[in-house]
C-alpha cells in the first residue's frame, strides 16, 4: 500500500510512502473533520491513499497572489 501526497493544484507529486499496513492516526487523517477529509483524502481501488495537499511552488503563487485562493485552479 502507498499513500501518496499530491498537489491539489498542479498535481505533481509531493511525497510518498510505502508500507504494507499505515493507521489513519499514524497520519493524522483522524484529525479531519468529515468534509475536509472528502475533499482532501481518496482511496484508489488498489488499497493506494492519495492525500490532497499544496507543493512548495503553489504555496508561493498563493502566497504572491492571494486572490488565487478564490479559484479551484489558477494555473494556466
């Protein structure tokens, strides 16, 4: 099993783990409320968890541009 963080912006890969048995608490997901998770968290037929998160250069653009934040995806 992996479980796979990803941009939700540009999708690029930000990280991934690999092990045979992980714990949501292991990872925190226990912590989400239930529409944080829905949006944030997706199980793949595989067993594979991909987890919803935002890679160094988005942040920046966001950052720069806060009024990106009003947009599902502001990358061209």
């Amino acid at each position: 099993m992996a479980v796979v963080y990803s941009c939700r912006y540009c999708g690029n890969t930000v990280g991934e783990i690999q092990e045979p048995v992980v714990e949501e608490q292991q990872l925190g997901l226990d912590r989400l409320t239930n529409e944080e998770r829905l949006e944030m968290v997706e199980y793949n037929g595989n067993g594979d968890i991909e987890i919803k998160t935002i890679c160094e250069h988005c942040h920046e653009a966001l950052n720069r541009n806060p009024e990106y934040h009003e947009l599902d995806n502001f990358l061209q």
